[in-house]
C-alpha cells in the first residue's frame, strides 16, 4: 500500500492536474497569441499524467504538443517513444 509520503505525491501531482487542466482551458480560449504558454501547459499535463501511469491521458497530450509544433516536441516525442515502447 501507499505510505503517508506516497499519499501526498499523489495528491500533489492530482492538485497539479487539475491546475493544469484548467489553466491550460484558460490559456487556450484567453489567449491564442501565446502559443509558448499553452504548448508548455500541454507538456506538463502530459507530464502529469506520465506520473500517475495514465499512459493513454498522457500520450493524447503529447501528441497535442507535437501537433502544434512546440519547441519541445522533441521531449513529447521521446515521451510518446516510451510510452509505446
């Protein structure tokens, strides 16, 4: 089972998520200009995601960032590699 320590990473990264999740909706429909923003947004829910296991979650993000052509669409694309395996 999970100790105290492993309770809280967990809800820390679930209290991350869901930061995430609505600061990256605020970005998108707020501001279209800042694409760094909203792509960096996309990689760290991703990333979020990656840690919690939800591998399908997380490779539905990275695959948006590689779409929209990030800078870091190499890191999205090495993550979406060990994903799939």
């Amino acid at each position: 089972m999970y100790d105290t320590t492993d309770t809280i990473n967990i809800f820390l990264i679930r209290l991350q998520l869901v930061w995430l999740y609505f600061h990256g909706k605020y970005i998108k429909e707020k501001s279209q200009t800042d694409v760094t923003r909203y792509n960096d947004a996309l990689l760290r829910i991703a990333d979020s995601f990656f840690m919690l296991k939800d591998q399908q979650n997380a490779l539905d993000y990275y695959n948006q960032a590689i779409d929209n052509k990030a800078k870091s669409s190499d890191y999205a694309l090495y993550q979406k590699a060990v994903i799939l395996g």
